[in-house]
C-alpha cells in the first residue's frame, strides 16, 4: 500500500484533564435553576497552552494542551458558576517530518484534537454539578492558532521529561 494508506503520521498516545476548579456561588438562586442554560447566560474563553517537545527513549513527542474559562449567569447577570479547566495530551511523530508540518500539528492539530475532550469533560462535569445541559458551542481552533500562534518549547536536551510548559 502506499504510504498513504490511513496509517498517521502524528500518533495521539494519551491525554489528561489536568486542571478542574469550579467555585459557585451558594444561594437559594443558584440552587432554584433546574433548566437548560440559554447560551446569553454563559461566557467562555479559549487559550492555547505553549507546546513541549522532549525526548522520551531517543524518540520525539509533544505535549500540547489547552484551557477553558467559564461563566455562569443567572436571568439577572449574576455570576453564579465560574470555573477553568484544561486538558494536556501526548502526540508523537511516526516517521519523518519537516519543520512546517511540525508546526502546524502543535499549533493546530494538537488542540484541535483535544478540545472534544475537554468540552465533554466540562459537559459532564456542570450536568453532574446540577446546571442541567450546558453545551460549549463550536469552536474554530483553527482562527484561534492563526491569531495567537503556539510556542514550541524545546525540552530535548532537559532529563527524560523535562520540565513542564507553563499554562499560558
């Protein structure tokens, strides 16, 4: 078969929710709400964390990650939810690859895979809390890596896994 015969070129080995920190405002409002929330009642945020390359046995991989800020608002603009929560995952390239196609794995691929886990993780997380069905909307992962290109930190050279890259 050829080499294109649906065999990857970038493995997705594992990922973790890393990061689950809610805080929820504790008043008989926030515990009367039992519906779903209208998409006007919640603010989000979306950010790239800056990527890790490191060495683990002589092989490449990447960490990559990404985080999520929420908001909750109740039929009166106040904040009764607000929570972060993130997602780091492992990726190695099989085979040769060049600098551009490096890249554009960590900076787009990488959260693009990602973000369906965390978004359900976060889906599951608020249901289980009481706040019914809250669902992020889509998110072009694509324009976000376009506007605000990730950093690819080179731990290579550092012990077998290295330090980890910051959150930012």
């Amino acid at each position: 078969m050829a080499d294109s015969s649906g065999i990857a070129s970038f493995q997705f080995l594992s990922y973790k929710i890393d990061t689950v920190n809610i805080q929820v405002t504790k008043n008989i409002g926030t515990l009367s709400m039992y519906s779903i929330l209208p998409s006007n009642q919640m603010n989000f945020e979306v950010g790239f964390r800056k990527a890790g390359k490191y060495l683990i046995n002589g092989v490449v991989h990447y960490m990559g990650g990404l985080n999520i800020k929420i908001q909750i608002f109740d039929n009166n603009k106040i904040k009764i939810l607000s929570g972060d929560f993130g997602i780091a995952g492992l990726f190695r390239p099989v085979g040769d690859t060049d600098r551009n196609f490096e890249e554009n794995m960590v900076h787009i691929n990488i959260p693009a895979i990602l973000l369906p886990y965390l978004r359900s993780a976060i889906t599951t997380i608020l249901s289980q809390a009481g706040f019914g069905t809250v669902v992020l909307p889509l998110i072009n992962v694509y324009e976000i890596a376009r506007k605000n290109p990730v950093e690819i930190l080179d731990y290579t050279d550092s012990p077998v896994l290295g330090p980890r890259p910051d959150k930012g």
